[in-house]
C-alpha cells in the first residue's frame, strides 16, 4: 500500500518534530498531527513559528515549510483517525505512579487509550505504528484490544521506536544511524513493513532501514536506552575515583574512547543523566527482567539506576561540604535547569535534585535557564513533593537574568551545558559575589584556569580540586 494519509497521536518532543520532517521530506503525504491537549495544538499552531511548544535549533524552520502545506496539528482526533492510512502512537509512557509495578513499570493508560479510540473509529484497514517506547510484547496487547473491540477490520502493528535525542532532533531525523521497523513477519505484516520502509526510504539510504520481527524492535529501543545510559554511568561512577586519585575524568575518557571498541561518545562525566528517557526505559527494563523471574539481569541494569542517583547527591553533598558544611541561608545559583542544551525540556533534569537537596539543608536557590519557564521550574520541584508550593516559591527564585542570578551567591552550580555560560563575562560575575566565590561545574565547560585566574574556587567533576 502507499501511503498517502497519515495521522500521528500525541503532539509532544517526539511526534512533533518526527511528523515535521516526515511532512517536510514527503510533500504528497497529508500528515496530521493529533493531540487532546489543546493548549499544545494551539502552540504548534501559533502564527509565530518561534512559538511552536518544542524548542529545537532548526524546528521552526521545518514546521515553518510544511504546515499547511502537507502537515497539520489538530485536536480532532476521530477524524484524523479516520482519514489515515498509517496511525503512529507517540503519546507518553511515563514510569507507573501507582498500584502494581509503581516507580518501575511503564504507564500504559494512554497507549490502551489511543488503541480503543482507534478500534471504534476505524472502518477500513489500517496500519498501527508504535512509535512511543513500550515494553516489550506490547504489540500483542495492542492487537488484542484493536481485534476485540473494533469494527472487525485488519490491523497491521508496526513497532518503529524513535532514536532521536532532544537538542539535536532535527539533525537526528533528516540523517538517522538507522532507522528500526519491526512486524509481523507474515504476508501481510511484511507488506505493512515495505510501505514504512517506503516512507522513510524518500531520504534515509535504505541500507540504514533495518527490519526486525515485532519484539525485537520493542526491545532493541529499551536496549539502546540502557547502553547509552550505562556508558553515561560507567564513566560517572569512575568521576569519583578520580577525585580521590589525582586522575582526570576527561583524560580518562579521551584516553579510553579513542580506542575504537570503545569510541568516544557518552564518556563525558557529569551531575547525572536526566531527560524523559533514560530512567524510565532502564526500569521498565528493571521490571519486565523481574517479572519473568530473572533477577540478576533486573539488577545488573538497575545498578546504572542507583550510580545516576549516587551522582546527583554526590553533587549536592560536594556543594555543602565546601561551604563549611553548611549551605542554610546561602544563596547559590543554578546556571541551567534543562537536563541538557538546546533543549526546554526538564523531565528528570538532575538540576531538580540538585536543588531539592539544597532547599532541604535551608539554603536559597535561585536559577537561570536561557529557555525553561519559571512555571515548569516550580512544577518540577512541586511534583516531588518534599514541601509546599508556598514554600518552595519562598526559598527558591527564578531570574531572566544571568548576571542578576549570580548576585550576592556564595556558590556558582553548573547543571546544564548552555554554550553561554562559557562566554558570560565572569570577571564582572565574580565581582558581585560573595567571597570566597565558588563555581561547582556539573558539566565540566568551564575554563577552569580561568575562572581560578580570577580568584573563583572551581570544582569540577572527576577532578581534584586543586584551589
Ligand atoms: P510528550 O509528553 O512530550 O508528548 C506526548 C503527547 O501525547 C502529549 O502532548 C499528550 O497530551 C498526548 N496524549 C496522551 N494521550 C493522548 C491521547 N489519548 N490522545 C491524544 N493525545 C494524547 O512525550 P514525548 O517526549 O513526545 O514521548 C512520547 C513517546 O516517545 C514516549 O513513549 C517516549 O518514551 C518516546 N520517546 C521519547 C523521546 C524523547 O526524546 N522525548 C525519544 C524517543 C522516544
Ligand atoms: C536519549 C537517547 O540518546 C535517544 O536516542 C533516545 O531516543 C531518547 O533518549 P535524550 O534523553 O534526548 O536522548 O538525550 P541524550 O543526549 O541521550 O542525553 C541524556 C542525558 O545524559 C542528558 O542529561 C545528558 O546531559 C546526559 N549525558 C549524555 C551525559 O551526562 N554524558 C554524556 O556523555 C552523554
């Protein structure tokens, strides 16, 4: 079948920017995008494109081309359903909150949703991608519920996870590693593959579009998560030897990354990963190894889990432990509050922990980040829960300003890699400090001679401090 109407459910980080380009590099292809949020569709509909809800370097811009044209952002969900031909599902599957595999265990209520909307809807034959991270052997529940609950017609489940890192989306898509289409290998599933694969082949090579069965799609997607993010807590966990040993954690990763089994990437030591992803997809792994009895599996991956958390609060108590020990009534500064650049997604930033940490031994948080909104930031530390709303406006403040944000701080925390932040003008930052002025870099991008030059007490990760 060739596709000509698609419609995507779930208007958030990934099927936003995904259907964006798939609109851009496939102008006969009507692609809509669904969500029930309206406030959401209203944003990616916004006269102004720089208003869109996603920040993305080159969003706009793509968004910009397309919509209109080919691609549309809609809350009428049963129509679009109704008009495509290929559906993807790219709403949330955030950690369980509650009952049975709570902290652990993928939420799949809006998933079961979409399935049940889109089995009452459809009267002709469609085809059901997966485009959310799900467990795996979900698509067999998705089948289970689109065959008893529709309207007698033929479903072909696709999973086709989605690789893309937020900051670099756009670059991620128009040139993919690979892209992964799992199904079912019968006939007709084949079929379903061939008319994804001959979406995405418009401009990916197709020796980079890789076709599995279903499960081993599913799982390759958690599969990826967790190795990328044990390499993040491998080279973490040795941050800290370094510290002790006079080794730097830099040297060390360049040293072992330029050994090609090894390579280079995600060897940089940091606060800690965040982002929606890397958590959640290693718990689910977690959790899905636990209930088919297989413990040693469960634990080995929740150890990249416990050194991610170590790592945060090591920061934290690093913070404290240079201020005399004690940081009640100190102000300190955050420099950043997304998980990573480019980005104004917060979703697990280690920047929240790092700051509940420090309201908790009564010090005075105020934070800069050049695109996260002073509302998500209060959200944020409000959904953990550790004290009122009330109280956390009191203690902590959220300034539009760099330099105002360092104002009379005893202590300067890095937690996002913001390229600004490395070409503020720290000598004039230094000055309206309190002395001694400490800088703790949770990023390791700051010129540490230089800020030494200037007088400021530096400590980075995975390197002794040598003030
Ligand atoms: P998101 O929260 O930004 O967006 C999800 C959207 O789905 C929300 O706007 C929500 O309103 C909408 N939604 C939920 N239920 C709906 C329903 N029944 N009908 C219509 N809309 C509905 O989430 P995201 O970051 O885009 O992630 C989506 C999925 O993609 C997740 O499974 C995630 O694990 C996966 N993923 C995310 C990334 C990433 O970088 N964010 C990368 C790869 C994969
Ligand atoms: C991740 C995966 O990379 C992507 O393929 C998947 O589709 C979604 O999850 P994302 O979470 O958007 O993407 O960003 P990523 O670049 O992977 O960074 C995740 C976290 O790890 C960030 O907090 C980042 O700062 C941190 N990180 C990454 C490090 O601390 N060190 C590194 O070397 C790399």
């Amino acid at each position: 079948m060739k596709v000509q109407n698609i419609c995507c459910i779930g208007a958030g980080y990934v099927g936003g920017p995904t259907m964006a380009v798939i609109a851009k590099k496939c102008p006969d292809i009507k692609v809509t995008v669904v969500d029930i949020n309206e406030a959401r569709i209203a944003a990616w509909n916004d006269e102004n494109v720089e208003n869109i809800p996603v920040y993305e370097p080159g969003l706009p811009q793509v968004v910009a081309e397309a919509r209109g044209r080919n691609l549309f952002f809609s809350t009428d969900v049963d129509k679009a359903i109704d008009e495509a031909q290929m559906i993807f599902i790219s709403v949330n599957t955030p950690t369980k909150t509650y009952g049975e595999g709570k902290g652990q265990a993928a939420d799949l209520k809006w998933i079961e949703l979409c399935a049940r909307q889109i089995a009452r809807v459809a009267k002709e034959k469609k085809i059901v991608v997966e485009k959310s991270t799900l467990p795996v052997r979900t698509a067999s529940a998705l089948k289970d519920i689109l065959e008893h609950t529709g309207n007698g017609i033929n479903f072909q489940i696709l999973s086709n996870p989605e690789f893309l890192a937020e900051g670099t989306a756009v670059e991620d898509l128009m040139a993919p590693d690979r892209v992964l289409i799992g199904g079912d290998q019968s006939e007709e599933g084949l079929s379903a593959i061939n008319s994804l694969v001959e979406v995405y082949a418009r401009w990916v090579p197709r020796e980079r579009i890789l076709t599995t069965n279903v499960w081993s799609s599913e799982l390759s997607k958690l599969t990826a998560n967790a190795f990328l993010a044990q390499r993040v807590s491998s080279i973490n966990s040795l941050s800290e030897l370094c510290e002790h040993t006079e080794a730097d954690v830099n040297e060390v990763s360049r040293a072992i990354g330029t050994d090609s089994r090894i390579g280079p990437k995600f060897l940089k030591a940091s606060v800690g990963f965040g982002g929606s992803c890397f958590q959640k997809d290693i718990l689910n792994l977690v959790y899905i190894s636990r209930s088919y009895g297989l413990d040693e599996v469960a634990d080995y991956w929740e150890q990249v889990i416990i050194m991610n958390d170590h790592q945060k609060k090591r920061f934290a108590k690093k913070i404290i432990k240079n201020l005399y020990n004690t940081v009640s009534g100190k102000k300190i500064a955050f420099l950043g509050w997304a998980f990573k650049k480019d980005t104004n997604d917060t979703r697990e930033s280690a920047a929240i922990y790092v700051a509940d940490h420090l309201l908790n031994e009564q010090s005075k948080v105020s934070v800069f980040d050049p695109k996260v909104t002073e509302q998500q930031i209060y959200s944020d530390l409000d959904y953990l829960g550790s004290r009122s709303s009330e109280e956390n406006k009191e203690s902590l403040t959220v300034v539009k300003d760099p330099y105002k944000v360092c104002n009379g701080a005893h202590a300067i925390a890095v937690l996002t890699e913001w390229d600004e932040f490395k070409t503020y003008d720290w000598q004039k930052i230094y000055d309206n400090m309190l002395k001694p002025a400490h800088v703790f870099d949770g990023r390791n991008i700051m010129d540490k001679k230089a800020l030494q030059n200037i007088g400021f007490q530096v400590h980075s990760i995975g390197s002794a401090d040598d003030n």
